[in-house]
C-alpha cells in the first residue's frame, strides 16, 4: 500500500461526532461485537451468576513495539486482564476496553490489534462489554495504549492469598520464564538482534482451574513487570519469611538464557506474560505438579523452590552451588514491555 | 520550590520494583484506601447486592491541561464514570483506575490529581477497588491519561434507553451547556485568554435519581463529547424523528457566550461534565422538570425542545425566528478537552 494514502487516524476520530462514530462501528463494534455490548449506550447490564463472589482488576498496556512475535498490544490486554481474574481463582466474564490512540497511527494496524484483541476475548471466553476510545495529539502517545478492567466471578468460600503462605510451602512455575520480556526486547530494532524467541503470552486460566481443587494452594501470581524475582520478593515482603529457589530447576529457555547474557539481563527480572507461578502445601506440591502439567500451556511446569523462615530475602541456589540474592527490582531495565 | 530539585516521575516508577511500589503506596493507597483496596493483590472481590442488575462502563481522560478552573483529570475520571452508571438509572458503587504516567511529571502534581480523585470519588459514593499504573517514555504521553472503569446497580425492570424515545416527548437539560469544554480551553495558555468560566465537573447522580420516580422518563444521557448538539444528534439516528431545539430556552452563561462568539466556537457542541439531558413524556414533563430543579445542581434546568415526527434532523430554532440546522459533529475544534 502506498504510504502516502494510507488511511490513518486523525483528531476528528476523538471528537464524539461523525468520524468517531465511524471509528468505533467500522474498527470497534465490527471486532468486538457481541450480545451485550451497545455502542450506542454509555454503560452495559451484564448478568453475574447469582450466589458468586464477584472480582474486579485492572491494567494498563503500553507494550513497544505494538506487534511482536508471539502476539501484539491486543492479545496481551486481553490475556493481562484475564491472567489476574485466573490467579485469584476467578472465572474471567467481561472485560471493559480504554484506547487511547495517537494521531497518525494507521487504521489498517488498528483494526489488526483489535481484531487479535477479539480473536484472545473470544479464546478466553470473555466478553468486551464497553469500552472508549481518545485520540491523543501526534507526539503525545505511543501508538496505542490500552487499558482493560476484568470482571469475573468465583465460588464463595475460598481462600487464596500472600497471607496464606507458610513455611516449607513449595513454589510451582507453570513453564519457562522471561520469553515475553525478550521477545519484545528482540523486537525493537535499536537493539539490532534477531533471534528465535516467542512472547508466552497466553491466558494462563486453565492453568489455575488445574490448582484450584488443591486444598493446599496458598496463592498464585502471574510474573509479569519485574518477573519471577518480583513475585518472590513479594512473598518475601507479605510474610516476612524467604524464598529460596533452585536455579537448575527455574526453566528458562536457551536463546532467552543466552540473549539475557549477551545484553546483561537478569531472566528472572524479566516479564512473562502466560506463565503461573503458585504456591502449594508441601504434601500436595508433587500431585499439584502433576496437575499443572496436565494443563493446557503448563507441559514445561517445574518445581522451583520453597518458603523458608529466614533469612527474609529471596536467594537463588546457583548451579555451580553458590547463592545469590535477587534483590527487589530498582531501575527499570526495560520500560514498555507490556 | 526549586523546579531543578523537584520529584519527578521516571521511568523506573514503572518497573514492577521498589519504586512503583512506593509510588503506589506513598500516592495512590495513601488517597485512595479503603476497605475493599488491596494493592498487593491484582484484583480485588466486591459485594454485589443481591437481586440488583449490574452495569458496567468505561472512560478514558485525556484532558489538557490537567488542572483547570472547576476541577481537573483527577476529578473529572470520577465524574465522568460515575454520570455514565448514573444516567442508566444506576447507583454507582466501585471503580477501578489506569493511570498512564508520562516520565518527568511532577510527583507533587501528581499526588494532587490523586488527591482530588479521592475527594470526587468520596462525594460520589464510590470505592476505587482496583489500579495500575505504567510509565510512559518522556515524550510519549501527555503528562497524565486516566482510565477509570465503574461497576454500578440498579433496581431491575426499568427500561430506558434511545429505543423508548417517542414522538412529541419533551427534552430537558439540568443546566448551562458549554462550561467545561471552554473553561478548558480558557485554561490552555494558547488562546491568550481569561475568563471566569468554571467547569461543570460534577456527578449527576442526584439529577438522574431526581427523574427516575417518573414512569414517563424515557432516556437520560450526559453531554460530553461534542455536547448537547450530539447527544440530539444520537437521539436522532436511534429514533429516525427529528429533534426541535428552542435557542432561547438552553440555557448558555454569558462568558460561554462571549468566548464562542469570539473564536468562532458553538456552545451546542462544548462538552459538559456535569449536565444531565433527559427525555420525558410530555405528560410528565412540567413535574419531571421541577424535580430536576429541587435536585443539587439542577437550579437552573430547563426544557429546551421536542422530538417531532420530522425532518429526521437536529432543528434549533434561533432567538430571531430562523431555523439553523445542527449537523453531526465533523471536525475536532478541541482536541483534549475532557
């Protein structure tokens, strides 16, 4: 297609007259279109199945590039939203869609990245029931940032949480971490590599439906900014215990392992986007295991540590038998990952 | 303060590290806890109340500057939501919040938006359960763009909605349209303007609550976006009748008069922030609009026209006796306005 006639977006798409109206009906409502969702209403009555705990979340996307191996700014504010319903044991229902896209970007890429937001919306089941868009002035955006807020619902009586962890639980990764992170890294051409790695990102509720029926599940976190280490530390910080993982048993990929080591980055700080990481009673942690690989997505899970009383950090047993720290995250190594 | 001294955002706040957390904990959770907000969770259970339907909306704000006479985007992200569930007919109770940070903001201007979010977010009743934040690269963002998303309940079996409106139905609007979009634009140092134009950001709640004991009241909406002459616009294209606008009955202060007239804008198609345009059978009109007027913020509503059988168009009739029809909105006057 000739550059120069490309159609692309123009302020008049923000404006809540004709041209907007347009926007959303051709790019929008076709995509994304279902039972409930009205473009000519402001709000949607969705049913919630009575006698449910009902879950709200909420994230903001703002991934460079937008496409990138592995997926795109759609997929990933669909499975974002819908990995941290999953977590909390949540069924994910509806979500809501914020677009705030900037002026010029092309109408051809747009309906792309909705129509992959569609395609990840109807593969995990969820219905995009409202949604907004903005156009921002060329030079104050990035393209396109999204923001989805989940809703799902969740059988009363369970309890999930940091606060449920103790001593001598086991830690569970449902596959291999840092390949959303590289991915996008690979992507971005001022790095100037290529190599052969894919984005997880994935919905990671399969994987969490295969724990739920564990009497011995403490908790479950999706490693997404500032990775696997974050979450660890998390641990750390919520119950004043430690972390300690085996790192001959954390998975990560060969061609992240040796990206990681050409450019200087640490993979266990760096974002998964499909990956599960759960924490489960001792004597369940082997059948928990065998579960999660039983999953759809989890055939690379891996038993990676243990919570011990102290010291309160998180360490990493190295392969060579020596122990590191993986420290709370300081700098940003890699901002606009997802 | 010494501007070169002053906290500012960066990128690191973004990272999933110890500084995103301690932005989250020293501004966001210090505004806005309450008891439903856990911000070392990602998602967060709400109460429903039982037998209520359940509506959903989402707005995203993009507002520049973002402080301005009569409130800012802190304010307005809460206004903006809370009067989309309250023209359904809906009490709003939750909402969950994206907050896109451009690198190099102030952290002192950012606590302040935050700040009054909360207080807009208390006076409208509603609890922010759920919030991301993400850090975009400097000169990739405009400062700050909120995303808010709001989970509201009504009393089933009420139906409003375009599809009610009827021939000969009567068009209510609670106060002055306009004042938002020109207090913004008033407030943008470009223009070379001052003038003592406040915006209307507020919640309609009180309004849309006012009308809904009337069975007669067929559909509320609040005009934003392109104003008052787009939501007649909508009201139009739903319904194919036409809508009669009486110029001497909407009500326009002043200093909106004067600033439209000097560059050329029409208050008709100025967004409000905290108006309420409501649809009424005839019947019920004169009753529906002294309620509107007991209501906090709806002293000065009015009844400013009728659906007709045709044309299938907006009609104003002018203060002079002439007819000037009001088009669907083309271009974008002011971009970034709400």
């Amino acid at each position: 297609m000739d550059q120069g006639t490309e159609l692309r977006i123009e302020l008049a798409h923000g404006n809540g007259g004709r041209l907007m109206r347009e926007l959303i009906e051709s790019v929008f409502a076709r995509h994304l279109g279902n039972d409930l969702l009205d473009v000519t209403s402001d709000s949607a009555r969705v049913p919630i199945p009575a006698g449910q705990d009902v879950f709200v979340t909420t994230d903001g996307f703002i991934v460079n590039p937008l496409e990138f191996p592995g997926g795109d700014i759609g997929s990933l504010a669909v499975h974002g939203t819908v990995n941290d319903l999953s977590v909390a044991g949540a069924t994910p229902l509806y979500l809501t869609l914020n677009a705030f896209i900037e002026e010029g970007l092309e109408i051809a890429r747009l309906d792309r990245l909705v129509s992959s937001l569609a395609r990840a919306a109807k593969g995990c089941g969820v219905r995009v029931v409202a949604g907004d868009t903005k156009v921002v002035v060329r030079g104050e955006g990035g393209g396109l940032y999204l923001a989805t807020t989940g809703i799902g619902v969740r059988e009363p009586g369970r309890s999930l949480g940091l606060d449920q962890v103790r001593e001598g639980d086991v830690l569970l990764v449902s596959g291999p971490v840092g390949d959303h992170g590289t991915a996008v890294m690979l992507a971005r051409e001022e790095f100037g590599l290529r190599g052969d790695v894919r984005s997880d990102s994935a919905s990671v509720f399969p994987l969490a439906q295969a724990l739920l029926p564990f009497a011995g599940l403490r908790f479950m976190r999706d490693p997404t900014r500032g990775g696997l280490a974050s979450v660890a530390n998390e641990l750390v910080r919520a119950s004043g215990m430690g972390v300690r993982l085996a790192e001959a048993r954390v998975p990560v990929r060969e061609p992240v392992r040796s990206v990681c080591e050409m450019l200087g980055y640490d993979p266990y700080y760096l974002a998964c986007e499909g990956r599960l990481v759960a924490v489960v009673e001792a004597g369940q942690a082997e059948a928990a295991l065998a579960a999660l690989r039983g999953a759809p997505g989890g055939e690379h899970a891996q038993s990676i540590g243990e919570i011990t009383a102290r010291p309160a950090c998180v360490v990493l047993e190295t392969e060579l038998g020596g122990e590191r720290i993986l420290e709370e995250l300081e700098d940003d190594p890699l901002p606009r990952i997802c």
